[in-house]
C-alpha cells in the first residue's frame, strides 16, 4: 500500500513541474498557459491567480472531456495547449496532471509548491471579488493546521 507522499512522488515521474519565477515568465510571454486551479470552491474563492480556470478535482475527469455536466470546453479543447495544474502545495496539482496525461493533455505541468510558492515569490492573488489578497493574510490561510489526532500514531 502506497501512502500519499509516495502517490505524489511516483506521478512526478512523469509529470513535469514548473517554479513560481517560471510561470511568472510564461505568464509575461506571448503564449501563455492555460492556468487551472483544482483547488476546492472555498479555497478558490479566498484567493486564486489571475485568469485561472477553476475546476475542482473531484470533478477534473468530467470537465476534462466532452458530454458531461461538468464538461469545461475551453478545457477540454486545451489537450495541446501548455497547462499548468495549481493547488495549495504542488501535491494534489501532481496527481491531478498525472491524470490529465492519461486523458490524453500533452503539455500539463504542475507548479512546485502550488500558491504557497507562488505567495512566497511574492506574486499577487485575487479573491472571488477581484480584490488583491495580502500576502501576509494568504500566508496564513495556507498554513497547515494538522491536529495531533490526524498526525496518527507514533512509531
């Protein structure tokens, strides 16, 4: 049995990763990417990169293909465009671009240490009004809160 680290790990076998400094330059440059954010509603709305498309994981799979409810067609018809996964931590965007690569995505890539990195960098985000967050308050809301009880037992 595989635990999650290891899930992450063995996706980023194939799935290559991008740094904040580096989608900052694609962003500036005359092809961009196509941004997806699989984060969950709540965390998309409390603050997101400009431009993102939001598709939550539980539901990518549909929205990644045609003749579904959650059908997204700028997605689907992104499969040879340069997409970048994002999520909190690089960790969920790995798995989701692993997937992606099955259904067939040819240039999906994830941001290594999701907004968190890209809040380091100091790189602006928004929230569900179009207000710029504080770097400061962002830094906080992503900071892990895991309890002693969902640390498991000790060996």
């Amino acid at each position: 049995m595989k635990n999650y680290k290891e899930l992450v790990a063995d996706s980023l076998q194939s799935v290559p990763e991008c740094m904040a400094w580096d989608l900052e330059e694609k962003l500036n440059s005359e092809q961009q990417p196509l941004l997806l954010d699989i984060r969950e509603g709540d965390e998309f709305d409390a603050m997101h990169i400009e431009g993102s498309i939001h598709v939550p994981r539980g539901i990518l799979e549909g929205a990644c293909d045609w003749g579904y409810d959650d059908t997204i067609p700028e997605l689907v018809q992104a499969r040879d465009k340069e997409v970048v996964v994002i999520c909190r931590s690089g960790n969920r965007s790995a798995l989701a671009a692993e997937v992606m690569q099955k259904m067939g995505y040819k240039h999906v890539i994830s941001l290594q240490g999701g907004l968190r990195g890209w809040n380091d960098y100091d790189q602006p985000m928004l929230d569900k009004d179009g207000n710029t967050v504080d770097p400061d308050e962002a830094d906080e809301v992503m900071r892990s809160k895991v309890s002693p009880e969902q640390m498991g037992p000790s060996n």
